[in-house]
C-alpha cells in the first residue's frame, strides 16, 4: 500500500499468513472430525451403538443419543494428550463428547479441573460450558464397544484417526494413557511409523521416555466405575500423577 513504511508491510504480510495457516489448521480439524463422525468401517461397532442408542437406558429414555463415534475434545493447542479406551455406551455414546456424561468422565475432569487443566469440574453435557486448558481427550477407539472390548481390527480401524489428531495437536508434551489398551494404541501408533520402541509394561503413575524429542508417555488406571470403586485408583492417585505430569509441560 503506497505511502505504509516496511514494517507496516511486514506485520501485515506476517498476519496474513498466520490467518491462512490459522485457516487451514481449522479446515483440517473439520475434515477430520467429519471423517470420524461419519465412520462406518467396523459393523459390529456400528450395529451395537445404534442399538444402545434406540434402547436406552431407563434413566435417559428421554435422550436423543448421539449414537455415532466420537471425535476429540479439548483444546487444539494442547501440552497434554489423553487417550482413552473408548466411547461409555451411556456417556459419551450418549452425549457425543468424550469422557462426557459418565462416572469415569466426572473422575477424570475433576481431576484434570484440580490440576489446572479444565475450566470446571463437572462434564454432564456438551454444552455444558466446559473448556480444557492445555489438554485434548481422545480415545483408541471412537464407537462403543459391546463389553467395553473393542476388537483388534476395530483398534486398528480407529488408529489412522488417532495418528491425525496427534499430528494436529503438534504441541503435544506429554501423552497419557488411560489403561493397557490405550497405551498398546499408541505404541502401536509409533511402531507403525518405524519406531523401534522396548517392550513396555505399564504401571500406573509411571512416564517413560521413548525418544528425545518425542512426547513422553505416561500411564494411568483407566478411571472407569470398576477402579475408582474399588479403589484401584483414586483420586489422590490422580492428583499425584497430574503433578508430576506438569513438571514436564
């Protein structure tokens, strides 16, 4: 623009690009995220969450459920990456956001609101208010599961999404499974891109770093009914782990 100094062409150079690429990142979340709402690959998964979603619970015969996998949740700029198991058949299934809606989502967001992480300690509902700070849910698999158990292929289905939003989430520090099942996820995630990992066996509260420069992993109890009720995993437990988290964010 005739008559502007250099700087002021710069800046505005420098903030066009940024709105481009601030634009492009938020068409690929988009992309993605219709992508997994919209999957059918794994018949037993799909034949099973309509299912749950026409019968219902007694409880919430009054709910239209989402019934279709369930894309992330939380904030794009995330340090922290949280990979569940799977969508609760009467939670997530339910409300169509992750750990959102059940017993396992209450624990896990009362805890990740005691270390900082969340804007509120409740998640009932998706528009409930609630805002992750510096954190992402995920999930290895994005359908509900008969017995909470998805199948080996049906992991395999769902890995390719994980693999994306990971890439998207490219401010990832730390990753944190929650129960075995994630955790061999997202091995297998790195396995598949020719890493060469040891073998690993998991223990709760424990970080592992597997690369220099690669996120360090840590693992966690799943927070389901069956662990926090018998008290496999408690909230101190939780709070212990978040704080140690932290130390590497």
């Amino acid at each position: 623009m005739p008559g502007l100094p250099d700087f002021d062409w710069q800046y505005c150079l420098t903030r066009a690009i940024i709105a481009l690429v601030d634009a492009e990142h938020r068409r690929n979340w988009e992309q993605l995220n219709r992508e997994i709402i919209s999957c059918t690959r794994c018949p037993r998964l799909v034949a099973w969450r309509e299912q749950v979603a026409c019968q219902k619970r007694a409880a919430y015969r009054d709910w239209e459920y989402w019934g279709r996998p369930v894309p992330g949740f939380g904030d794009r700029a995330a340090r922290l990456f949280i990979i569940g198991l799977a969508p609760g058949a009467h939670g997530a299934n339910r409300t169509g956001r992750m750990f959102t809606g059940d017993r396992a989502g209450g624990t896990l967001v009362a805890a990740l609101y005691r270390a900082g992480f969340a804007s509120q300690p409740t998640s009932t509902v998706a528009d409930d208010g609630l805002e992750l700070r510096g954190a992402f849910m995920s999930a290895a698999a994005r359908c509900a599961p008969p017995g909470n158990r998805p199948a080996a292929e049906e992991l395999a289905n769902c890995l390719p999404f994980l693999a994306r939003e990971l890439e998207l989430c490219s401010t990832v520090r730390v990753v944190l499974a929650l129960g075995h099942l994630a955790f061999d996820a997202y091995l297998r995630l790195l396995r598949e891109r020719g890493m060469a990992l040891p073998r690993l066996t998991p223990q709760h509260g424990e970080c592992y770093s597997l690369a220099p420069n690669m996120p360090i992993l840590a693992f966690s109890y799943h927070p389901s009914q069956q662990n926090t009720q018998t008290g496999r995993l408690t909230a101190d437990m939780l709070d212990a782990l978040f704080e140690r988290i932290k130390t590497y964010l």
